[in-house]
C-alpha cells in the first residue's frame, strides 16, 4: 500500500465515523435508548467504522 493509498483510506474512514456518528446523534431518545446506545454514539460509530 503506498502512503496515498493509505492516507485515502484513513481519509474515507473519517468521513464514515464522522458520518455515522452524526446518523447516531440524530436519532430519536427512545430509539437509542431501545439500541441501547444512549450516550455511547461516538463508540458506537468508531466501532462500526474502525472496528
């Protein structure tokens, strides 16, 4: 992998967290209450992207 490819990939990664995290934050109280996500958004969206 060369150092574009890789700084592209981290690139596209940020932008899913980034993302995914803003989807999260939106949701309603009672949907991430039900996920039980609530409070944990940012863990969540790391955890989905970065693994």
């Amino acid at each position: 992998m060369t150092l574009f490819d890789h700084v592209k990939t981290r690139l596209d990664q940020h932008m899913r967290y980034t993302r995914t995290r803003h989807e999260l934050k939106s949701l309603p109280f009672e949907q991430k209450v039900d996920l039980d996500i609530n409070g944990r958004e940012d863990a969540v969206a790391r955890h989905a992207v970065y693994g």
